[in-house]
C-alpha cells in the first residue's frame, strides 16, 4: 500500500478564516478617534476661529474613514491569502495616502482651510491614534478582542 504525500501549502497561498480583528480595531479607532475630536476642534476653533474648526473636522474625517477602509480592505485580503494580504497593507497604505494628498490638495485653496491646522490634525490625529491604539493591542497580546477580562486574570 502506497502513502500519499500531500504537498504542503506555501504560507503565500493561505487563507485566514479565524476571526477578524480588523473590524474590532478599526472601531476602537473610531471610538478613540471621537473621543479626541472635541479637543482638536477646540485647539483649532482658539487658534483659526470657524476655518479652524472646518479643518480639523475635515482632516478627522479623512483619518477615520482611511482607518475604516483600511479594515475592510485587510479583512477582506486575509480571507483571500496572506500574500494578497500583504500585497493590499503595502499597496493599500501607498493608495489611501495618495488619496487623502488628493484630498487636500482639493481643498487647500477654499477660503474655509486653514492649512497650519489642516496639516497638525492630519498628522497628529494619524498617528497619535495608531500610537493609542497600539497601547490597547500590544497590552493584549493579541487584539482587543481577545484581551483577558479581571476574571479570567
């Protein structure tokens, strides 16, 4: 009798069909990302007046939608293959940061942009939410998801 050998996938060609915690994160994101959002829009209503407070809403409405599209984009590419997964974080990254470039550039030469905030929010809320968020993630091991509750400490 003859064994069959089965060739074993390259990791290139795996799905992941575990839960998804692109969503979860992305939410947290959002959540984070409102919770600031006074806070920035007061900063630029005390240093632009009403241009101020259109620019940082703006600028906060181009991260939180870039963090949503980014999850959806990863949850969807993990199904797929990890190589395709990778392909969209490396490639996806480059496109929403075109896009929102694109956006701005749309929008600097309307009387309400104030650019100085503009520019503070879009950089400052970027990555101080990945930084906040990461505090949550790494906190947990894995993902907020799966972080262990008091009881289970």
């Amino acid at each position: 009798m003859s064994a069959t050998v089965r060739p074993k996938p390259s990791p290139m060609q795996m799905q992941d069909l575990g839960p998804a915690p692109e969503a979860q994160v992305a939410r947290d994101l959002v959540k984070h990302g409102l919770i600031a959002l006074p806070f920035a829009l007061l900063l630029g209503f005390i240093g632009w007046g009403t241009d101020g407070i259109a620019s940082v809403a703006y600028a906060y409405g181009l991260i939180l939608i870039n963090f949503v599209v980014a999850a959806a984009l990863l949850g969807w590419a993990a199904r797929i293959s990890l190589g395709l997964l990778m392909g969209v974080c490396l490639f996806g990254f480059l496109v929403r940061m075109a896009l929102i470039t694109v956006a701005v550039l749309l929008v600097l030469d309307q009387p309400w942009v104030a650019e100085v905030p503009l520019a503070a929010t879009l950089i400052a809320t970027h990555l101080g939410l990945l930084f906040w968020e990461t505090k949550f993630v790494s906190a947990s091991l894995a993902f907020p998801g799966l972080k262990p509750s008091a009881e289970e400490q």
